[in-house]
C-alpha cells in the first residue's frame, strides 16, 4: 500500500474563489479537496526470470482542485530500478492524471532474490512512498519451474520490456520507450 502522507504545507498561491471551494472553506472542508492519489498502490512484479527487464505503469491522479507538480525519485540503491515517464512535464491539472513505468531489470542471482524499494513521490502537498516488491530466481530454477507448472504467470498489470536476455520464452510483452527520468 502507498504509505503516505508526510504533509509539506499549504501551497503559495492565489486562491480559487469557485461556489464548490467558498463553500468547503466555510466548513473548513479546503484540504479534503487537494491531493493525489497512486493506482496501484503498491507494484507487485512477483517471481521474475533473471536478466529479464519488466515494466508496470503507475497513474498518479490529481484529485484535488488545484494544479500541483510532482517529482518522482527512485532510492539510491536501486538495483536495476528505473522510471520512466509518460509526458513531459511534472506539472498536473486538477482531475487530470499522469502514468509512469516502474521498470525493473532482474539480475543475475545464484540464490533467491528479493527486491524491496520504495519510489518517493513528492507533491506539493504530500510525499507518498510507493513500495516496488519481486522475487528473483536462479536462471536453473526458473526453468525447473516454468517447465513444472509450477511457476505463476506475472500479474497482469506486469509487462515485459527485453526478451533478448532472457532464458525462458515470455508469455506477454510490449516495448515501452518513454523519458527516464531517474
């Protein structure tokens, strides 16, 4: 789950002076109406082939009445980790959303792996840290799994970006080619 919700501050600006926003000031409803909020809130890429590089697209949506800007920053040790962005800017209108990838390259590993990040995202309101979770196997197990049955597919929301380097035929794939931004 998004662990959430460092608050930053009201934010400088001018205010808005709509019917919806006079009224919620008066109830003292003002900072329900800011914010974002994260789609999945959590990235689950499950059991991953080494060498393989995997993506799963994050909607970061503005469910406030104000237009924010974002930042996105990946921890330093990041072990194959990477973000990639869908537009150009960092800057979201109000009920307007954004969507990112999460990629992640599997390396390789003679024993289990365990990847466990958190990728900050840092609004002008909040600072929410959005957990990215998997499981590495040896390139030897994998293959003893995958031709077992016993290996589960990737969930859906997971989709492969390099083929080339994988040992095992993925299932499902799409090329992603977007701005990296960290």
């Amino acid at each position: 789950a998004v662990v959430s919700t460092q608050s930053t501050g009201e934010p400088v600006r001018r205010g808005v002076k709509t019917s919806s926003v006079l009224a919620a000031s008066k109830r003292k409803e003002v900072t329900e109406l800011r914010g974002f909020q994260v789609y999945p809130p959590e990235v689950s890429f499950g059991v991953l082939c080494p060498n393989g590089s995997y993506a799963s697209t994050v909607t970061l949506k503005n469910v406030g009445i104000d237009s924010c800007r974002f930042q996105i920053k990946c921890p330093r040790n990041r072990d194959g980790l990477s973000i990639l962005l869908h537009t150009d800017t960092n800057f979201v209108a109000a009920g307007m959303s954004v969507k990112f990838d999460v990629c992640l390259t599997a390396g390789d590993v003679t024993d289990i792996g365990h990847v466990a990040h958190d990728v900050t995202i840092i609004t002008e309101m909040e600072i929410f840290k959005l957990p990215v979770r998997a499981t590495i196997l040896p390139t030897q197990e994998y293959d003893e799994r995958s031709r077992s049955g016993t290996l589960k597919k990737l969930p859906v929301n997971i989709k492969i970006i390099d083929v080339n380097s994988m040992g095992t035929t993925p299932t499902t794939g799409g090329m992603v080619s977007r701005k990296v931004i960290a």
